[in-house]
DNA sequence: ACTACCCGGACAGATTCTGTCCGCATTTCG
DNA sequence: CGAAATGCGGACAGAATCTGTCCGGGTAGT
C-alpha cells in the first residue's frame, strides 16, 4: 500500500478497507495507514460526517464495520446510461433476468442516489410510473456459483460438480467449461465432459458444489455456444423424438419454428424438422399448428395421433355454431409471446 | 447551500457543482463556495490528484468541465447487488430491454471501476464468460421521451402526441397517462384517452413530440395496467375475431393460454376463448395446436378452415412412411418460447 | 491589441491536523 | 465480579497544511 499526504486521499483508503474485510478494530487500521488509533478515530468521525455509515462496536470483540445507505459520492454517468442503468435494473427486478430481484432492487436505490439531482428525479419517476409484469422469475441461482463458474471459464480452468439431471438422479461431472448463457430465464453451461468426450449443456440451478479442479486447459474448438443452448433445448432427452418433413422451404421454415422448438434441415431436397415431447399428444398438436402441411416420417405413433386429430377437428365444427359477436376493441399495439410447454420432464 | 469547514467535504461540494452544470468559470465557482479563485484552482488540483477528470479551457470562453472516466470513489455494494447491476445491465446490452444496448454497456464499464477490486475481478469473469444471445432488440426509444411520459405519470399530467398507428395512419392523442410497461421488448403507456373517453394502450416507438400540457388531472380509477396490456395484446384490431368452446376448464384453459394470445372466460358453465388473428388459417392452425378439443362458434369461415385442416392432416399421414431413426441426444436441460405471429399487422 | 480566462510559485498568517495523555463507557471472558 | 480489550472524545502543544494576496506567464476570442 503507498502512503499519501493529503487526509482527504486517505480519507478513501480508509473507506476502501472497510470494504475489504467486514471487521477492523483501530489498532490494524492505524497499522495499516500508518497513523495513531486517535487519528483513527477522527478519520473515522470525518466519515460519518460525509454520510459513510460507519458502525462502531466497544467491548472486548469490538471494532469497525461499515454499514450499508448513507450519503454517497457523485457518480459520473451520462443521462443515457443512467436511464439504461435504471431500465436495466428494473428488468432484473421484474424477473426478465434469473433470479436478481431483490440484490436489483436494492442497487437500484443506491445507485439513484448517486445520480444529479435532476436527473434523479427523472429517473425515480421512470421507476415510479413503470408497472412490473408478472414476467415470473426463473429459478434461483446462488451469485457465488454463476462467479466461481465464470472464473472457471475465463481462466480456462477444469471444473468438478455434482448435477441433479431432469429426473432427479445425482451424478459428478467433471467438465471444461466454456460459456455461459443466459436464456428463457435460466442459467447455461457449455462445457465439454470429460467422461463423455462430448459437449453438454447444464442447466446451472441443477448445479451443486462446484470445485475448481486446478487443473487449466487449452481450448482447442470454438463451438456456437448459444446455438449449441439454443439446440440443445430443441433435442431434449424427451420420450419421443419425430421427424417431419414439412412443405415449405428452408428460410421459411426456419422463421416459423424456433430453434428452442425444433431443429430443421433441408435433405435431398426435402424440409426436415427434428423435434422431441414426453407426449405423442403434444406433438400432434404442436404439427397440426404449424402454419404448412407436413407429413411425419416417424415415430408411427404421432402419425396416428395426427389422423386421430385430424378427424376431431372435422366432428368438431361440423355445421350449425351458436352466434356470438364479439366486442370491437381499438387496441394500438402488437404481438405476444408464449412459453410452450411440451409435457412433463 | 450550507458551507462545511473542511477542506474535504468542500472538494465532494466542487464535485457536485461541477456535475450540476455542463461549465464553471474558477469566478463562478469561488462565489458559490465562498473561497477565492486560487483556492478554486487548488482544489481542482486536489481533485485531479484524486483522479477526477477536471478539464480545463484557458481564454476568453475557458472555464471548467467535468470529464468522463477517471478514478471513482468507492462504491458501497453488496456483492450480490453487484452482481445483479453486472446481470442486469448485461441483459440491456444483449437487447433484452428496449433500446438501451450502448449506454448500458458503458454504464457498466464504469461501475465496474467502482467496485471492490476483489469483486472487480470475478465481476469481469461473468461478463467476458456470458455469451450474447441474439434476441433481438426492441425497437428504439428515445431517452427524452420516455423520462417525459413517465414524469407526466407521476405528477400526474395531461400530455398531448402525436401517434403512428399499425397501418402508419397519424394522429394527435390527448391523454391522461397512467402508467409505462415494458413487455415484449416494447414499451407501452396506458392512459385515459380524453377524446374516447376510454382506456388506450399506446406504444411509445410509435408515439412522437410529447408535450406536457400543464393541465394536471386526478386519478378517479386505478386500472390494473400490466393486465391491460396483456389483454390488448391478446385482442388487437385484427380482421377475424374468433370465439372458440374449449373442452377443458377454465383454469386448466388459463393456464395452457398466454394473456397475451387470447381472453378466457367461464359463460354458462361453458370455458370460451376470444382471439383475434388477420388470417383465417392462422386461428385455424392456432385452435387444431391447442391440447384440447375446440368447438368454433364463430365465425364460420374459421369453421370452415379447421375442417379443412382435419381433412389435410389425415391425408397427408395415411400409412407407410419413410423410415429414419433419429439420432440420440443427451442434454441436460428444458424449455422453450417463442414469438407467435398472426398474420401481418 | 485588448479582454477574459486558466496556471502556479512565493509569502505570511490562519487554520487544521497530529500525537500524546487521559478518563469514561461498553462488552466479553475467566 | 474483576480484568482485559475495545470505542469515545476533550485538551494541549507542536507540526503540517491551508488560505488570501500578489504576481508573472500562457491561451483563446473579438
């Protein structure tokens, strides 16, 4: 540590210490600045006349601690980034990002009252006047887990964890992690298997006591860790896995279904679509709703459940509704959004 | 403004000014803090030394100005608010809040700075680890304008605009604002529409040149907004509106039915779904998608078009199919979601 | 060229800071 | 209960820093 001359710089020191270790008692302080314990204590008093909630404990296990609020110093960000700050949080908060709610929330409040005071007002009214969605929020993620796994995969270093997979069974995986994902409100790991000799995805709320092996490696492919996300969650280990082939084009099969939803491949000439579900039902019913006709190569089963389908839509409508009109409504926006659930996992 | 006696507290004080107002002359500064100008011009030194990017223009327009970037004071976060600001801000940047991809990225390069170094470190990990999903951002809106609406919500004001609606038509909108929502990827108002005398959900990338009237108003009621929204998303002024019988209960039907795709309701001991689309083939494919069976009341052509594609889905899966084995995939996760178009707009 | 700005050294006096000393209060442990 | 280990803050003399004043030098705009 160097030494400055000025109170005010050491004023920050100070602070900056009490932020490194919950617990410091005057005679470590003094030691560490190279001042007296009654110096201490003044600096200490200096701070909590500038608003630094500094909290004091006599008694044998006495000391210092700093508390949380207070007064604190401007911060130096632009009227866009501190909307953008403002916006962000308030995401998280709704539950668009997993499981930060409350932690957003609360830095939310701290970082408003580094804004100016102009632009603080305006920044609590934009909090004031947004509604929160009922988003809901995806499963909690311990913060000390998603950083040990990021340091995991900046290092690059191998990693050792226990997984619970998506029928309850406890396994270890050692892997070398690669990339994290957020996505659908939940938590990604790309990482290859070390025991498979393979890459995999893990769903990191299923993640428990992750260990750094100390073990670091080179990576030697670069995989589309969001696609490899993204098909994974196509091709889940569901009971029943179709192919249809569609009549359509690539392009526009492409746009209709989502890569979470299925994967598609255009094979000698044909449109082929991939798709998994616990429930031949399910899958009927997600085809009958593809906005072009397809016929499914396999498995039989959902071939039949289609013409089952299909004939209940016919008895269904056949002649003769009851008539009811509906209200008219002057609505100005667009679009929607839905989660598609495919049976029990 | 209240003077302090020490020569640190002033230096927070010249900090603060220097934020309030984009330029300083060493004059102005002096009367306001009741020092000379060579005391200002220490001080500025003072902040430099403390890395505040104090800018300086000598001449006959010179004056002061606070810089961006530099050293920052410390910052009093948990860690997992820090990690929820890295989360939520990486979010932001990834376009999954409206329009705010540049400024949040730069917002949280300087907080960043600000934090614990120890923390810093693990922080950098999770960004440099979390790979950018492509999911698309929401069309842009203006900083300025969303402050202004939401400012009007909080007084509350009367403001006047002008809107673009779905077809491109304009039109001047005098309304009494109620609240913002951020859903889809869109920000949205729902206000009391003076002209209609009713409530109106209005999407701010559409709405332009917000002027605040000056006329505040009481609120008489307390609408559920974020509802509003879901609903007007579910009923938008399309060309078909369906009613459809749903062999199922209501709430198994709410529970397999986004709001933001159609309305439920329980009439005469019989579940109804309304939903609205601009083409006939998009209900017809939407209702035969759904995981039950379904009675179209109206309107016939509906009708019509899911008989039609019960005809389609038994032919085209009569028997004798191609066979193919997919390949067997191990993954580790679940979920899925997408955007459901209807139909152009 | 003139005016209005920023810059920083030098000096004497004013102000603040520091270490030392001390008594008081609180908490924990044997 | 007493001893030990902590925080608290006043008082004092000397050390250190800060302040206003003065001044010469440099830059930018009219």
């Amino acid at each position: 540590m160097t030494f400055v001359s000025s109170p005010s710089a050491r004023l920050l020191q100070l602070l900056s210490l009490l932020q490194t270790r919950p617990h410091w008692n005057a005679a470590e302080l003094a030691e560490r600045l190279r001042i007296t314990e009654r110096t201490v204590r003044r600096d200490v008093t200096r701070l909590r006349q500038l608003g630094y909630p500094v909290v004091a404990d006599a008694g044998r296990a006495g000391g210092y601690q700093l508390g949380r609020g207070g007064a604190l110093p401007p911060l130096l960000l632009t009227d866009d980034e501190s909307v953008a700050v403002a916006v962000g949080l308030r995401a998280a908060a709704s539950g668009g990002v997993a499981g930060y709610d409350e932690a957003a929330v609360a830095a939310l409040a701290k970082l408003e009252q580094m804004l100016p005071a102009a632009l603080r007002e305006r920044v609590l009214a934009l909090n004031a006047a947004t509604v929160i969605t009922r988003a809901g929020s995806g499963p909690l993620v311990d913060p000390e887990l998603l950083l040990t796994i990021a340091q995991a995969c900046r290092r690059p270093e191998r990693i050792r964890f226990t997984y619970q997979d998506g029928s309850g069974t406890l396994t270890e995986r050692r892997v070398e992690p690669h990339g994290l994902v957020n996505a659908e409100r939940r938590w990604y790991l790309v990482a290859r298997d070390l025991d498979r000799q393979d890459w995999r995805t893990f769903r990191l709320d299923r993640m428990r006591d992750p260990v750094l092996t100390g073990h670091r490696f080179v990576r030697t492919e670069e995989p589309d860790v969001a696609a490899m996300v993204a098909r994974g969650l196509a091709l889940a280990p569901y009971r029943w896995q179709a192919e249809v082939v569609l009549a359509t084009d690539l392009r526009e099969a492409e746009a209709e279904i989502p890569r979470t939803i299925g994967a598609v491949e255009e094979v000698d000439g044909e449109v082929i679509l991939r798709l998994g579900a616990n429930e031949v039902e399910w899958l009927a019913r997600y085809i009958a709703g593809l906005p072009f006709d397809a016929e499914v190569r396999s498995p039989p089963e959902v071939r039949t459940a289609l013409r089952r389908l299909g004939r209940r839509l016919q008895d269904a409508n056949r002649t003769r509704p009851r008539r009811v009109e509906p209200a008219p409504t002057d609505f100005c926006g667009v679009g929607g959004s839905a989660f598609v659930p495919r049976g029990s996992i």
